[in-house]
C-alpha cells in the first residue's frame, strides 16, 4: 500500500512538473520572474488570446492597444531601471517588505494594463469576456502562489489523524 501511495505521488509530480514546463501560461517551477516578465511583453498572454478566438476587427483593435501598451511599459522601464534586479534580489532574499514595495511601485503600470484591457473587453461578446475573466483568474491564481504553490509561507503540518 505504501508502494502504491508513493507511486501515485511520483506519478501525480511528474505531470505537475511536465505541465508546468510545456504549459505557455505558467512559468517554469522556481522561475516566477520569468513568468512575470513574460507576461509584460504581451497585453494578453498568447494561450489567453487564443482562447478568445477575436475577429479579424477584434484582433485589429487588440494589435492597437498592444502595441500602446509596449510603449508605456516601455517607458516605464526607462523610468525604473533597476526594477528587475531589485525584484530578483528581494525574491532571492525573501524580503517580503522589499517586494511589497517594488509592487507598489510597479501598480502604475499594471493599472495602465488594466485600462488597455477594459478598452478590449469593451469590443468583445459576453462569451469572450466570460473566457477572458477566466484565463485572467487562472493568471492571477498562479502568480500569486509561489513556486512551491503556497505563496512562500510555510504551512504547519497537519494533525495525525485521531484512531
């Protein structure tokens, strides 16, 4: 039995840590940087883009606001250039105190996302919206959980079960 139970959760493991790796919208285990930093250089990320299937109208509207919103985070990173090193050293460091304010600092740009994204919302049917509220969840889910899925506290062990 336990044979079978470590086998399961090897299993289990394995296909967790393959579709986080083959998966486009997750970052690599350990690697949130890269998933955050990924997720600047689109509007949108690409698998949640697709899942919206735009017309040909939408996706002219979206490649507009896309292209807007480059050059304010563009701008952006010229105006904080230290930004990702400092990030990277407080996650490294587990400074919770250092990364709230470098979030604080980062909330401009994410409310200019926001807006670039209502303005699209604004052109599509209610059944995209409801995908778009969807993927933007799942986006959400996993960035605010850290690489180990607990976002970075420990949990206390749970009790033995009572016999």
């Amino acid at each position: 039995m336990k044979l079978l139970k470590a086998l399961t959760a090897l299993a289990i493991i394995g296909l967790v840590t393959s579709y986080a790796y083959a998966d486009d919208k997750a970052p690599a285990k350990g690697d949130i940087h890269r998933g955050a930093a990924k997720m600047m250089e689109h509007l949108l990320p690409p698998p949640i883009l697709d899942d919206l299937k735009l017309t040909a109208d939408q996706k002219t509207k979206y490649d507009g606001l896309e292209t807007a919103f480059k050059k304010d985070a563009d701008a952006w990173d010229k105006t904080h250039p230290g930004f990702k090193e400092e990030m990277q050293k407080a996650h490294a460091a587990k400074d919770k105190d250092a990364i709230k304010k470098l979030l604080e600092q980062r909330k401009p740009l994410m409310d200019t996302r926001k807006g670039y994204v209502e303005q699209l919302r604004a052109s599509l049917t209610d059944e995209q919206k409801a995908t778009l509220d969807k993927g933007l969840a799942e986006i959400r889910e996993r960035m605010g959980k850290g690489p180990r899925g607990d976002q970075g506290e420990k949990k206390s062990p749970k009790p033995a079960p009572a016999e």
